[in-house]
C-alpha cells in the first residue's frame, strides 16, 4: 500500500471513530481532499487508492489540475474551497462542481449567470465567518438568512449549505461551539424552508469536534498528503 493510500485509510479510520464517538452513520460523512500544492501525480495516486472528492483553493492551479487529470473528470468532484474574487468566477463556474465560498451576493449572481449550459447546477455553499475574525472571508451570522434566500433563487445553483473555518483552538470543547453556532445557522435556515443539507467544517486539527456537532463534510489535507513545501 502506498503512503498516501495508508493515510487515506487512516482518515478514513479516524472518520469513522469520531462518527461512532458522536452515535453518527459513518455515511452521514464525506471526505474531501484538500490538494492544494499537491501535483496532479498525486491527486492521480489518492483517486487510485479509492478519493474522488478533492478541494483546490487557488484558481489557476485548480485549473491547471484539473486539465492534467482531464480523463478522470467524469469520476472526480472538484470542489472551490478558496477565496473567490469576481475577476475568477467565470472559469471556477464551468470548470469546478461545488464552491464552498460564496460570501456575497454578487459572486453568486456571477457564478450562476455563467455556468455553461449543459452543466447540472453549480453546488455551493455560503462561507460564514463564524468566528467573526476581521482577517477571514465570510458572510457575518446575523446576514446568512437573508443571502442564502438570494442564493438559493437564482437558476444555475443549487445552495447545499454552509461553510466555515474558525479561529483555531486547542481544546476540544472551544473547537465544538463555533461548529454548533454553524450548525445552529444552518437549522434556521430549514426552518425558513430552505432545502439545505451541507455542513462544511473541520479540517485536520479539529475534525472530531466537527463531526461531533454535525459536519457532513470534512477537509483535510495535511493528514492525508503531508505537510506542505
């Protein structure tokens, strides 16, 4: 078994501990595999060891990875997880299937008028800065209801939920409060009738407090490719 196939598995390991701790399906939990400054070669080595979900952070290298790796596209699920400027949206709305990091109107209204026909809908999640860090991208808590309405209106996109990477913290109950603020946020919005079933959070340093406030979608990087140049 190859290093990155053995840290799949342990993740995945690791997945379904923390489920099993939070009396969850381990089902109930998607791994995505953040690949940033990963070559394609290696995106090709965890598709091979069974991962078809994977996380780009940066546009261009986003592109450039996905053009590489052009005969897996049918078979793999790219997904934005980056800050996304207006300037980009045309290109990560027809070549990525998720972004996880609409935090504003505008970029959503882009991204749907320029997802190319034939596509099935964009899948995007609302970045919320659950933290309320002046130094992170997101869409403020009290402003979520009424931007995911908008969102969720327009015809390209599907809203799936929510996403947010919060202030780091060492202890495990600090990192489980702002996941239930998110988690909290993503019920008010089913409860105004929305049609949302995506909890994007925890990465590798605190994927268990994650899972265990109700993640359905984790992203990790470090712990299955290694530490980055």
């Amino acid at each position: 078994m190859s290093v990155i196939a053995a840290n799949l598995q342990a993740v995945k390991n690791d997945i379904a501990a923390a489920t099993q701790q939070a009396g969850r399906d381990p089902s109930t939990v998607t791994l995505l595999a953040v690949s940033k400054t990963v070559p394609p070669a290696t995106v090709r080595e965890a598709f091979q060891a069974g991962q078809t979900a994977f996380g780009e952070n940066y546009v261009q290298e986003g592109l450039d990875k996905i053009a590489a790796l052009d005969d897996l596209r049918s078979r793999i699920q790219w997904h934005f997880i980056g800050p996304l400027q207006s300037n980009k949206t045309r290109s990560v709305a027809g070549q990525f299937d998720w972004v996880h990091t609409v935090d504003r109107l505008k970029i959503a209204e882009r991204l749907s008028a320029q997802r190319p026909d034939g596509l099935p809908p964009l899948q995007v999640c609302i970045q919320v800065n659950i933290s309320q860090e002046t130094s992170k991208s997101g869409v403020a808590p009290q402003d979520v209801l009424p931007l995911a309405r908008a969102v969720a209106a327009l015809p390209n996109l599907q809203l799936r939920g929510l996403m947010a990477i919060p202030a780091p913290a060492e202890d495990p109950a600090a990192q489980r409060q702002p996941f239930a603020a998110l988690r909290a946020l993503l019920d008010q919005l089913r409860q105004s009738g929305l049609n949302v079933d995506t909890l994007s959070m925890g990465m590798s340093a605190d994927m268990d407090a994650a899972i265990a406030e109700g993640a359905t979608l984790v992203r990790i990087g470090t712990a299955i490719f290694g530490a980055r140049a």
